[in-house]
C-alpha cells in the first residue's frame, strides 16, 4: 500500500478511534498517558506496517505467475494490528503512580479497535461497489457486531484485547494469519447479519 | 539402556528431520493465493466519494 493510501486509513481509520479512546479514558489521564497523532508517529507506523507487510509477503505469499497475488483485506488489518503493538499512539509518562486499569489497557483497545474500524472501511467500500442497499446498512450501523460470548466470559472484543496484551507482554510473537482469520470471520458474521436483515425486510 | 534410548531418539529424529526437508523444499505448494481486487483501489472508492467514517467505539467493545 502507497503512503497516500495509509495516509487515509491512519487519518480516517486509526487517528480516529484513538481520539475517541482518549475521551473515554478517566479524568487526569493527561499525567500518565499522552496521545500522539502527529505525523512523525505516522511515518513510523507506516514503516512499521510496510516491514510487517513484506515479511507476510515474502513468507507466506505465493508471488503469482500471470497475476500478482496480493495480501488481502484481513492480513492488511492484522499487519496494522502488527504495527499498532510496536508503534504505541499512547505513550506512557513516566509517573511512579500504579496505572489505572483503563490506562494499561489503552494500547492494546486501540489495536484491536482500530483494526476493526479498517475492515469496516474496506467492508463499505466492497459494498459501495458491489450493492448499494447493503452499503446503506452498514453505514447505518456506524460499527461492526462481535458475537455473544457465554456466560461468564469476557465480552468477546475484552477477550482478544487481553489476549493481544498477554501475548505482547509474554514475548510471545503476533500471529498475522490467525489474527487475518479472525478478521474474515467478523466480517463473515456481519455480512450475515446484514443478509438476515435485508431478507426480514424484504418479506414485510 | 542409554544405547536403546539413543536409537529411538535418533530413529525418531531422522525422520523428523527428513519430515522437515522435504516439507521446507515443498515449500511454495503452501503459500496463500489471492486475485481479488486490490487494497489500492478499494481504498481510492472510499477516498474519491468524500466519504467520512462514522464509526463509534462502542462501549460494548472496550467494557
């Protein structure tokens, strides 16, 4: 992906789930975290996707023949999710305090939502091509529905937050493909629900 | 005993390791295909309809 190309996805897709993250976090954040958006933290995100990016390429990907094989939709989401756990939006101020549980969480919210945010762009634009009607749901929903966990459980965006922070704070090395996976499956599930909604309307 | 473990271990390992050989020649037979459109360009539909995210963060998402 060009630069001007990630330069949408950060302004439209990443920069705004992080504001929306800040005014969530509690009053007097500002001495523990800070949120930067500035254009040099972009620069090293997008340094950082495109080196996760290549080695995805490099390793996994068949180099095509007639046509080039491209990464798609999902693998794009988990090499931003990649580069969000190295390039960190909120840097932490060094403060002696405990962190606020909010706080800890922040970075790794904002991967996994900003990742969610991507695929429900790249999911608007396959409809705005593909099926008007749908387009118009979707952006009617204004987000992407994650399925019901049982009883007892973390929510199921709770527990892929704590198991990105885990694995990170672990050393454990991020898995793109599984993430990719998961991805199509959100997608999947709304494309679904869509389907579901538009067929019950029809039949009114 | 140690020369019995020896030759299990080392049977074992052989044909791991011709396992390996073969599976890391093989190799390319593996690796993802993908011919869909590409991100460039569903990326550029969003951009020229001037279209501007209203994407919430939902509190179900991050509570």
């Amino acid at each position: 992906m060009k630069k001007e190309d990630f330069d949408y996805l950060w302004r439209e897709g990443i920069v705004c789930v992080a504001q929306q993250l800040e005014k969530k976090l509690p009053v007097g954040h500002e001495s523990y975290v800070r949120l930067d958006v500035s254009d040099a933290k972009e620069d090293l995100l997008y340094i950082e996707y495109d080196r996760s990016r290549l080695a995805l390429r490099e390793k996994f990907f068949d180099g095509g023949e007639d046509i080039e094989n491209r990464i798609d939709t999902h693998k794009i989401c988990a090499c931003i999710a990649d580069a969000l756990l190295r390039v960190h939006i909120f840097e932490f101020l060094s403060n002696e305090d405990v962190l606020p549980k909010e706080i800890c969480y922040v970075n790794y919210k904002l991967v996994f939502v900003a990742s969610l945010h991507v695929l429900y762009l790249l999911m608007l634009s396959d409809y705005m091509k593909d099926d008007n009607e749908k387009y118009e749901q979707l952006k009617k929903k204004a987000g992407l529905e994650l399925p019901e966990t049982n009883p007892g459980h973390d929510s199921y965006a709770m527990g892929r937050i704590k198991t990105l922070a885990l694995n990170d704070i672990y050393g454990n090395d991020f898995d793109r493909l599984s993430y990719a996976d998961m991805m199509f499956w959100i997608e999947n599930y709304n494309r679904a629900i869509i389907d579901c909604m538009l067929n019950e309307k029809r039949k009114e | 005993m140690i020369s019995q473990l020896r030759e299990v271990f080392s049977k074992d390992y052989a044909k791991e390791t011709f396992f390996r050989k073969k599976t890391l020649e093989a190799v390319n037979v593996f690796k993802l295909k993908n011919q869909s459109e590409s991100i460039e360009e569903k990326i550029a539909r969003l951009r020229d309809s001037g279209y501007k995210s209203n994407f919430e963060v939902k509190a179900d998402y991050i509570e």
